[in-house]
C-alpha cells in the first residue's frame, strides 16, 4: 500500500521535472542502510531523511566524541559521549519525523552482517575501515544488494556504485573489481592518522545521497561501474569506468556459510609473509628467472638504475598479469608499503607456483645500505 505523500513537505522535489509523484513514492517506499554513522554517514542520512526515504537504518557502534565535530555536523558538544546510532535517529526524527527508523547500535560483522543487509534494498557504506568494507562487500554481493561506496582521505574523497545489475547483460563491478584484497594494518593512513578536511566529508556524503535517490527514482545516471575522484584543493572531478574482473569474483566466498567463516579482521593485519630484508633482495637480483617490478608512480624519487626492472604503477599492477611469466617476482615502491599490498593483489591472481616478494622498508633503505657496504 502506497504512503501518503506530505505535498507541502516535498514541494520542491514534486514540481521537478521527470520526478514527480511516481518518484517520491518510490522513496517512500524504500528501505535503505546506511553503516557508519560518521562523516560519510551524517550528510548522507541527513538527505535521505529529508528527501523522504521511507525506512533509513543505521549500523553503527561509536560514540560521539570532541574530534568528530569537525566533520560530523549532525553532532553537538552536548552529544560528546553519546552513541551515534541513538543521537543522530533523534536528530533525523525532529528533521522528518515522517521515516522509519531502524537503529543497529553495533559493528557490523560475520555474525549480524547477512540478517541485517538483507532487510534492505540499498546499502551505502560510510564505514572508516578495510575488513567492514570488505565484508560489506561481499555481503551486498552473495545478497544481490546495490551498495554506494564512499570514502575520504585529506583532501580527496570517492563515489561508486557497486553491484547494481543494469539493463545490460554486462556483469556488475563490486569493491573487488577497484581493490582485489584488503591492504595490510598500517598499510594506508586513516582519517585520525593522515586527517581529512571537514567539509571534505559533507561533499563525498551528499554526492552518496544523490546516488541514493538517482537508483531509487531512476533519474539521472548513477555511477553503476564507475568511480567519481573529487579534489577539494582544486574542484577537479575525475570519472573512471570501472570493469568486472573474472579473476577478483574467485576472492569473493562462495556462499553464506564461507563468508560467515571468514575473519576479514584477520585479512586486513599485517601480513609479513611476502616481505624480504634488503640482503635477500641483494641475493634474489643475481636470479635468472626473475621479474622485479617498480610499483611507483611515475617520475617518483630516487631513480633506480643499479638493476634491470619495470616500472607499473601499483594502481595499475593488476592490468599486467598475463606478462608476469617468471618464477620469482619482487616489487619495491619507496617505504615498502604499496609493494607489500601489490604483493598481495598478486598472490591473488598469479599462478600458485610463483614466488612473490615485497621489498621490506623500500628502495630508499636498500640504496642506504648499499653504499655503506
């Protein structure tokens, strides 16, 4: 049964062209989870509430505290201490108290993820970690469910919709597709250690609503297989099309039993295991069958020029698969953390037989030590 439409309150959304009553019905009529009740999260619940989504749940753990009010705006000083979950349906109701609310006041994980996602249509992930958004992932990918990915890092932020069948026979792209395998802890900065701008988040946020309301209402063309990269420092939007990959589907588990069996905590930590100290490296240049690989980007410091090598950038390393033919393959890049996570992407993919090593500290510790011999 349709729900009655509050003409006055959704005005201004009615009287646009191809939207219209048949539109906001369809809102109304939607159930959609939002996960991460944070700096994604606030702007993106703020709009659906007032856009007139009908049923709106938020997943979220944390309490508010002092560091947040940069970014998230939906909290005061009054709310330092208070779960997000509960303070922000609070503030949503006094803004549209027209929706339904669902609060989910814990970490989504193995155990809660399939009977939670699978109550709603959309997902959108404005999670702050790797194993929720890959966990998420891979959820809305055995439910069939539609999730809008976002995330923020300094200045630059990113949109996408993954997983959302379209008109085509084409298979839909998932996180998976974008980043084969988690990064290892510490491999890539957080918010709180590498900082974000605060309106940063409010921007990345909104554009999420809007492909909210653009799949629920089918007006516009969302970002079905492509990622949206904004630049705050200069406004610049760049937009990639983004391709399903046969090789990435394999990492997805095959069904609900293996994803509940899976620790996507564990996947995340650091994993040492393709790592080799710079004497080895030394040891493994003097090999035959070897490929090592500069998985920096280009025109990047020091130039190294004491070995045969190839240089791919590690945002491109996966495109070149097929020509890695040798037995034993090392990467470096400058700290050894992009090599480590290439690594990874390519244990992913590459033949089980093959050797795959990262180069512990970087090129830059290795060139140390090479002229101290």
């Amino acid at each position: 049964m349709d729900k009655q439409i509050s003409y006055e309150r959704y005005h201004r959304q009615l009287i646009l062209k191809d939207f219209g009553e048949a539109a906001q019905q369809k809102l109304l009529q939607t159930k959609v989870l939002v996960i991460g009740a944070g700096g994604l999260g606030c702007p993106a619940l703020q709009y659906l509430t007032a856009a007139g989504v009908g049923t709106i749940g938020i997943a979220d753990d944390d309490i508010v505290s002092l560091s947040n009010l940069h970014r998230q705006v939906l909290y005061g000083v009054n709310d330092i201490g208070k779960a997000k979950a509960e303070t922000a349906t609070i503030k949503l109701k006094q803004l549209n108290p027209e929706i339904n609310f669902h609060i989910h006041h814990f970490r989504i994980t193995n155990d809660n993820a399939v009977e939670i996602i699978k109550q709603y249509e959309i997902i959108i992930d404005g999670s702050d970690n790797f194993a929720t958004r890959y966990l998420v992932n891979d959820a809305c990918v055995l439910l069939d469910k539609t999730l809008v990915y976002g995330a923020v890092s300094q200045y630059e932020g990113q949109v996408a919709v993954f997983n959302h069948k379209s008109h085509s026979d084409s298979p839909a792209v998932n996180y998976r597709d974008l980043f084969p395998v988690p990064p290892g802890k510490n491999e890539i900065l957080n918010c709180a250690e590498a900082g974000v701008l605060g309106v940063l988040p409010g921007i990345i946020g909104s554009m999420m609503a809007n492909e909210t309301i653009k799949l629920i209402t089918g007006t516009g063309k969302p970002l079905v297989n492509s990622l949206l990269t904004y630049d705050s420092r200069n406004n610049q939007l760049f937009e990639i099309e983004l391709l399903p990959k046969q090789e990435t589907r394999s990492l997805i588990p095959a069904d609900i039993e293996t994803f509940n069996n899976n620790n996507y905590e564990e996947l995340c930590a650091a994993d040492s295991s393709f790592e080799i100290d710079t004497a080895i490296f030394s040891e493994l240049l003097e090999s035959e069958n070897i490929i090592v690989v500069d998985v920096r980007e280009k025109d990047e410091v020091p130039l190294v020029n004491e070995f045969a090598h190839v240089k791919i950038p590690l945002s491109r390393l996966t495109e070149f698969t097929g020509e890695f033919k040798a037995e034993t393959i090392v990467l470096f890049c400058q700290s050894g953390k992009r090599s480590l996570q290439g690594a990874k992407q390519l244990s992913a993919v590459l033949d089980k037989d093959q050797k795959i090593f990262s180069l512990k500290d970087g090129i830059v510790k290795w060139k140390q030590q090479k002229q101290q011999v």
